[in-house]
C-alpha cells in the first residue's frame, strides 16, 4: 500500500470462495467424458492449437492480433496499490463494488499498518485506490473490517450499463 511517501508492505488473500459444483459432460450410455474439439466453420476439419490466431472483428474483417499487441496494452505491474484520494464509503454506489480481498501486513509492517486501518475507521473513510492484478488495472477502496484493512475492488463507471 503506498500513499504519499508511505509504503506499507501487505499481502493479499481473496475474502471470499466459491462454492459450485464442477459437473463434466458424459455420453449417456457408457459415462465417457465428452471432449470439444476445434474446428474450422469452413472446412469442417479440426485445426491444432499452434494454428489458432486471435482476431477482433471490424466491419466483417478480422485484425489479427499477436502475442506482442496483448503485451504492448498490458498495464504496468507495480506491485502497488496507490492511495489517490480519501473518500466517504457512501459517496460510493455499491453497484461499483467488485470483489473483496483481505489485506494482511507483511513481516515489519504491522504499526504502519494498524495506523493506516486505525485512521480510516476514526475518520470514516474509504481510501480510493488504484493497482494492477493479472495485468488489469483495477479501481478499490481501503476500508478497515474487523481487524483487517479490506481492499474492495471496483468497476469503473463505463463497465456499468444504464
């Protein structure tokens, strides 16, 4: 977490699991699994895997992207989650929120980090913040919870529908 000259160094858990069943599709009469192939729609034969481009379609053509084009858009990988502004929690549509993590302070980092949860429960606010995760950049809010400081990932504005 850094804000201003302040680095606190944290790990990050997810705070919540999910709970489905992972069903496979099986042939009815001798329970075998069911596999999927690619195919090409025009030919009908099946095309390996090395043979696979990505496209995205324009007016009925395709612009054929490369490893290289996904890399060049990728977000910068800071490792950190920056404090841009401080805001309160209910000037925040709940529709924005996301995802939940828990933060937990890394070995050395306890005080700064009681003194950051600490400061946001006393003040009643939120820290809006802004990190890269899995090469996405993402918005949160730092909230305290419990005894932890909950990261709460946020959609940005155009991710919502009108």
């Amino acid at each position: 977490i850094s804000f201003g000259l302040i680095n606190i160094p944290i790990k990050i858990f997810s705070a919540v699991q999910e709970s489905s069943i992972d069903m496979d599709m099986l042939d009815e009469k001798d329970h075998a699994n069911i596999k999927f192939k690619r195919v090409n729609e025009n030919t009908g034969k099946e095309v390996a895997y090395a043979n696979i481009v990505k496209g995205y379609k324009i007016d009925d053509k395709y612009v054929i992207l490369e490893d290289a084009d996904f890399e060049a858009a990728d977000a910068e990988k800071t490792k950190t989650i920056n404090i841009q502004s401080f805001a309160l929690e209910s000037e925040i549509n709940s529709i924005y929120y996301e995802q939940p993590y828990y933060l937990e302070p890394d070995k050395g980092a306890m005080n700064a980090y009681a003194l950051l949860r600490d400061a946001l429960e006393a003040s009643g606010k939120v820290g809006v913040t802004s990190f890269v995760l899995r090469n996405k950049e993402s918005l949160a809010i730092l909230k305290p919870y419990k005894n932890v400081i909950l990261l709460n990932r946020i959609r940005f504005e155009q991710e919502i529908r009108d």
